[in-house]
C-alpha cells in the first residue's frame, strides 16, 4: 500500500466517529481522537492532525465526509 493510501485511511479511520458536515478546523480537531496531535505514520513518514490542518483553509470548509477531509489533505501534501 502507497503512503498516500495508508494515510488516508488512517485520516478515514481517526475520523470514524465524526459528526459531518465539519464546518472549522477547529470542529475539525475536535472531532480527532488526540485532537491536534493525533498521528499519522506512514514508514519514515509521520504527520499530526495539526501539521495537517496547515494545508487546509477556510473555503475547505464544510467538510461532508472523512473521505473528503483525507483526500484534501493527502493531495495537497503532494503524498504518492
């Protein structure tokens, strides 16, 4: 599995719970497990929710799905 898929499916499960649509980041944070520092890692690659949400901005929002919230972010880091 690519390291774009493992962490978007770890973005997909940390957001398993979460109430959509997700209209802030900071709604966002709060709906993550550790919040802001919850962790994804993929092999050497290893990035919390808070470094993350730096590639996010307002006109993201709302989110409608954790698919969406993992498929922005993981285009936006440019992940393969």
């Amino acid at each position: 599995m690519s390291v774009r898929e493992t962490i978007k499916g770890q973005i997909i499960g940390a957001l398993s719970a979460a109430k959509f649509p997700i209209e802030s980041p900071g709604a966002l944070f709060a709906a993550l497990p550790m919040g802001a520092e919850t962790t994804c890692q993929a092999g050497d690659f290893k990035v919390t929710a808070g470094e993350a949400g730096q590639l996010l901005n307002h006109g993201d929002f709302p989110f409608k799905s954790a698919e969406e919230v993992a498929e922005t972010i993981v285009s936006r880091a440019g992940l393969e």
